[in-house]
C-alpha cells in the first residue's frame, strides 16, 4: 500500500465522489465520520514519532521562525492579491482569505512526513500556529474584506480542533509508546500502527471528496475561478515556502517540511466557521471546500514531487 499511495488516494478521492453523487443521503454521514478518521490518522503519526524528537522540536527557534515568516508575512502577501480578482463577489471573497489565511495544523503532519519531512517538528509548532492565526487572521481580514469580517470570528472552532485533532491523539499516542515497554498488547499495536496509516488517509479523503461533493457540483459557474486561485496559490506559496526556507538555512527535511506549512491550509478548522455565516454567504463554505478538495490533490502530487525537487535542487546548491 506505501508503494502504490498515490494510486490510492486519486482512488479515494473519486470513489467518495461517486458515492456522494449516487447516494446523496450518505453525505451527513461521510461528514460526520470526517473528524473521527483524522483522528486517527493523526494517532497513527504521532505514534510514529518519538516523544524527545517532539521535545527539541520546541527548541528550533530557526524553524518556528521561518514558518512564521511564510505563514504570517508572505501569505497574507498571496492572498491579498489573489483576491483582487473576486472582489465583487463577497462570500466567494470571504471564503477564500478565510481559508487561505490559516495555516495547516493537522493533516499537514501526515503529508510532509509521508514525503520524509521534518513532521515532528511541524508538530512542534502546532500551538504557536494556532494561537497567531487566531490573533492574526481577523486582522488579515479586515484589511482584505473589510470590517464587516469581524463578525465572522469565535474562538470555538479553533480551541475545538486543537483538543480533537492535537491533544487527543497525541495523549493517546504518549500513552501507547510509554506502555508499549509494559505491555506485549499495546508493544504491538505500536509497531503495527504504520500499516493503519494509507488505509485511514483513504477514509479521510473518501469522507470529504463524498460529503461535499454535491455542493461543488451546484454551484461549479461560481467555483471555476476559486479552484484557479487556490492552484496558483499552492504553486506560489510553495515556492515563496521553499525560498524562505533556504533563507533561513533549513535542512532539506525541514526544508520539505516548510514547504508543506505554506501551501496546506487549515480548512477543516474554518469550516464550522463558514458553515456559521448569515444564509446570504452561505456561498463561502462551499468555497472552503473547495479549497479542501483542490489541496488534496496537490498535497498527494507533492508528496512524490517535494522530496526529489528539494533534494535535488540543494545537492546542486551545494
């Protein structure tokens, strides 16, 4: 299943299409199963990760503060004049700087180690992350759409992703490898967690591409120009990632790693915020959706993609 990933994520994504097109009242049931599944998507990563990997992690003053620069700086750079181009469509507008603004701090681990990232790392930076986009990205929005943004922010949503998709799994995955020397039982669901870890990223994918799909489909007039946006988006972000990165002297894991932070972003976070607007914007959650499917499928192309461009770019660097 390692060996052919990639296969098998297109195949996730397509069969959920399928299924949410044939079977439209599976679809509260597929989003429902969405959160359970990165759970424990995200259990079977932080298991793969030693606890004193985590521990320096917090340490890399160099790495936290490039990733702050991509995220916080340069992104914000991207976006403002990417939608520059919707303007006049105010929930189209709303949900792409929502969106885009918010860096990745779930999934975004399993993706840059599945291309031999510094994943631990990432994780290390998930609650600093957290916190300045929820300082940062109603400012952000302001200056992009307006003052009327400012309704539009609760800490709900992001606290509520924090304990379910961070905490959760990683006290799980902590208790695991400290009882794994106690216990023959826990030692190998350990060791076996590794072969959970295609099957539960096809499930997620399966979910998402399965529950959203119908929406996309209504309103696809609308979605042509989003789904353009969020593709030169992930194109400029990574490279604008990939730049910093080499700024700030990184590793090619951390490199790699950097790389992932700035293109993937955050929306299965914001999207109970979308979800929460007025009727009139309801256009936006789509939007956020949208963005959800279009970097799945970057996320699987850069997997292959990221390890042999970085690697080949700094050996010829050096």
């Amino acid at each position: 299943m390692d060996k052919h990933q990639i296969a098998l994520y297109f195949f996730a994504i397509a069969a959920g299409c399928l299924a949410g097109i044939g079977f439209p009242s599976s679809r509260a049931g597929l989003a429902a199963l969405i959160n359970p599944l990165l759970c424990l998507l995200l259990y079977v990563t932080f298991l793969s990760i030693p606890l004193t990997r985590l521990v320096n992690g917090w340490r890399d003053f160099r790495f936290m503060s490039a990733l702050l620069v991509i995220n916080f700086i340069l992104v914000p750079a991207i976006v403002f004049i990417l939608t520059r181009f919707v303007q006049g469509d105010k929930p189209v507008l709303i949900g792409i700087a929502l969106v885009l603004l918010a860096p990745c701090i779930d999934y975004v681990i399993v993706f840059s180690g599945l291309a031999r990232g510094a994943s631990h790392k990432l994780l290390a930076t998930t609650p600093l992350l957290l916190l300045a986009q929820m300082a940062l990205i109603p400012l952000y929005m302001i200056f992009i759409v307006g003052k009327s943004s400012l309704t539009l922010f609760t800490p709900g949503p992001f606290i509520e992703a924090l304990i379910l998709l961070i905490f959760i799994p990683l006290l799980l995955a902590l208790a695991t490898q400290v009882f794994s020397k106690r216990w023959t039982a826990v030692s190998s669901v350990s060791k076996t967690a590794g072969d959970f870890m295609v099957p539960a990223m096809m499930g997620t994918l399966f979910c998402v591409s399965g529950s959203q799909i119908i929406s996309l489909s209504e309103h696809t007039d609308r979605l042509f120009q989003t789904i353009l946006i969020f593709t030169v988006f992930a194109l400029v972000a990574g490279i604008c990632a990939f730049a910093v990165g080499r700024l700030f002297r990184l590793s090619i894991i951390e490199l790699r790693a950097a790389t992932f932070s700035g293109v993937t972003r955050n929306s299965l976070v914001v999207l109970p915020i979308a979800l929460a607007l007025p009727k009139d914007y309801s256009m936006a959650a789509t939007v956020v959706v949208t963005q959800t499917l279009v970097e799945l499928v970057a996320m699987i192309i850069m997997i292959k993609a990221i390890p042999r461009m970085i690697k080949s770019q700094s050996s010829q660097s050096q």
